[in-house]
C-alpha cells in the first residue's frame, strides 16, 4: 500500500533520495531537493507517496504537484 509521505520530514526524504539513488532510472528530477525547488518557485504543494518494505525502507516513489 502507497503511503503519504511530507516533504517537510527530514527522514523521509532521506529515504526517498537514498531509494532515488540506487534506483537506475532516476534523475535529478526525482530528487527532494528538485521538489523542494518546485515547491518554492512555483507554490505548488506536492503529494508525495511511498511503498516500503519490511524495514521501511522506500521501495517505490510516487510524486505528484
């Protein structure tokens, strides 16, 4: 199941860009630092979602603005 995640928790976002960077198809633009960007350029609020494993760790990511 996809959970709700905030850009605003630290760890979260640790884990999103940690998942960002092993995965093989990611950009830059998949990074929180990128959302952060949009967010204060634009005002846009994003939906982020997530799937973790068993050890919470992030498995998936879904970004949405």
């Amino acid at each position: 199941m996809l959970e709700k995640i905030s850009l605003d928790n630290n760890e979260d976002m640790s884990r999103w860009d940690e998942f960002v960077q092993r995965h093989p198809a990611s950009t830059p633009f998949h990074h929180s630092d990128w959302l952060k960007t949009i967010q204060r350029t634009y005002r846009f609020k994003p939906s982020l979602y997530a799937k973790r494993n068993g050890k919470q760790e992030i498995v998936g990511v879904l970004p949405f603005f």
